[in-house]
C-alpha cells in the first residue's frame, strides 16, 4: 500500500489519484496569477485558501477561459489540522498532487517589539510550519508522477529586515528548507524550487501595513510575470528563481556587506515608515 495520509481515514489506492497541482494562498495575487499558469498549461488545480467567495471567483474566471474547471478547498493553513483537512479534502475526490505550490503567505510591517506577538506567530505558522507540513506530505504521490514543489519565498529572505524581522525570517527559512529538501528529493525525481519575488503590487502590501509603498524603480514586478517565471522555472529544475534583473543583486548584498552593515541600511526605510 501507497498512501501518503494514514491518518485521513479514506483509502486511496497507489497511483489511482488523479495528479493535481495544489496551489496555496489562490484567492489573490500571485496565487492567483499562479493557478493561471498552472491551468494554461494543463494542469487540473486546486486552489487553496480561507476566503471561499475569492476562490469561487478565480475558479470560474480559468474556467471561463476555457480551461479545465479547479477545485476549491477553503482552508485557514495556520490551524494545526489544516495540512490533514486539505488531505481528506483531496483523498475524498480521489486527486493526488503532482505539483504543490506553498504561495500562501502574509508579512507585518514594524518592531517586532511593538507588534501583536499572536499575528507574528501566525505568521511563522503560515509562512514555516504550514509549508514544511505540506512539503513533507505527498512526498510518494509527487515522485509517482515526477513532479515538485514550489515554495513562495521572497527577496526578504536573504538579507536580515528590522521593521520586518520575523517575516525575512520566515523566508531565510522557506529559502534554506527549500534548498535543502531539494537536495534530499533529488533521487526520488522530485524538483523544488524556491521562487523569490522582490515587491508585487498584491494585497500583500495592506496586509502588512505598507501604506505608502515606494520601490526604487525596477524592483517592482507584476504577479503575472512572478508566476510565470516560477513556473518555468519550477519546470527547469532551478534551485532559486529570483524575478527581474534589479532583484538579482539582492541574493549577492550579503557577500559584500557584514548583515549587521544591511541590517542599518534596511532600518533607515523603517525609521521613515515610523514618522509618516
Ligand atoms: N507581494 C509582494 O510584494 C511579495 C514579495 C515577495 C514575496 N511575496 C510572497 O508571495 C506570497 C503571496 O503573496 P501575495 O503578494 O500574492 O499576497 P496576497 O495577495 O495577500 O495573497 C496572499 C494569499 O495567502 C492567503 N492566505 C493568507 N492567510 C492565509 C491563511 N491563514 N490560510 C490560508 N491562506 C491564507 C490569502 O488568501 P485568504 O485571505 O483568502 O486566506 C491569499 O490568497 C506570500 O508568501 C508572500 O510572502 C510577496
């Protein structure tokens, strides 16, 4: 027996799933952007969030372009029982992933001091826990079908970020697992990329407070182009996709300054923030 979920309590039978690609985080954004390109490209999806009406949405516009219908799994990824919820939801219309997208993900904006310690440990749940949960989940059904992972990391996640401490740090965490895990799948066929978007006009910018958003020119990428690039480059195998020419150097910062050095530079933009 085959069954990657022992504790769903519904059978599937090895290899009778039909291969799906799981996508979290799908009601907005680069999630949504994502599900796009996943369905251009014929894959079957299924969209992931907690605000079903979004999902409804994005479902029926993919649908409505022609491509084949999504599912959807309203879900709140940080309960601790979400991974399982999304399990069962799967095993019961007997789909299985191929292809699981960790996009979900939010970012808080201030002192790690001064901000709601819940909401910053609902963040590690989401952007960490949820996502090693789900990594580590379908591990035989993704090399059954020779696919992979991909991890919504960010540009964040290679320099240190006062005034965004505990979100850079969750994405040094999703970049570093990522690589890692990718490492140790490679036998079993399975790719995992780790995709790291520097800013995307999405709802990301509300949720975490920035209100008056100013990226020096360049930086700033569309959630479409995110996608798409993730996408090909999940295809290829890349370890690290890091879109647009400026984000590039942000990777290399960290071999020419000491990270306390950055650590000032980046508390400059926060110190601003703190005045407006
Ligand atoms: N936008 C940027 O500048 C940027 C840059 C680098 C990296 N990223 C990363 O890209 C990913 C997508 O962000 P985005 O920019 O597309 O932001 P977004 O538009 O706010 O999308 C976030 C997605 O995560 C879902 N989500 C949030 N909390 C959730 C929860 N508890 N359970 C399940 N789903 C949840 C949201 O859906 P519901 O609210 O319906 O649950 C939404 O679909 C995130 O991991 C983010 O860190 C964004």
């Amino acid at each position: 027996m085959d069954m990657d979920s022992p504790a769903t309590g519904v059978h599937v039978a090895a290899g009778k799933g039909r291969p799906v690609a799981l996508i979290t985080g799908a009601s907005s954004g680069i999630g949504a952007a994502l599900a796009h390109v996943f369905a251009q490209n014929g894959h079957e999806v299924v969209l992931a969030a907690r605000r079903e009406r979004q999902l409804a949405a994005i479902a029926e516009r993919i649908r409505a372009a022609g491509y084949r219908a999504p599912h959807i799994v309203p879900v709140d990824l940080t309960r601790a029982d979400s991974a399982e919820h999304l399990a069962q939801a799967l095993a019961a219309r007997h789909l299985e992933p191929a292809f699981l997208v960790n996009n979900a993900g939010y970012g808080l904006l201030g002192p790690a001091a001064k901000l709601d310690r819940g909401e910053q440990l609902g963040m590690i749940d989401l952007n960490c826990r949820s996502l090693t949960d789900l990594s580590l989940r379908w591990i035989n059904s993704l090399a059954r079908h020779r696919g992979g992972i991909l991890n919504v990391a960010s540009i964040s996640g290679f320099i240190p970020g006062p005034g965004m401490s505990v979100y850079n740090a969750s994405k040094a965490y999703v970049i570093s697992f990522s690589v890692g895990l990718r490492r140790e799948l490679k036998p079993k066929g399975i790719r995992v990329t780790a995709l790291c978007p520097g800013p995307v006009p999405t709802e990301f910018q509300a949720r975490a407070g920035i209100l008056d958003v100013h990226y020096p020119r360049g930086f700033d990428r569309s959630a479409e182009d995110v996608a798409q690039q993730g996408y090909r480059g999940l295809m290829r195998n890349r370890a690290v996709v890091v879109p647009g020419l400026h984000n590039k150097l942000v990777p290399w910062l960290p071999r020419f300054l000491p990270r306390d050095v950055l650590a000032g530079l980046v508390y400059g933009r926060l110190r601003r923030w703190e005045d407006a």
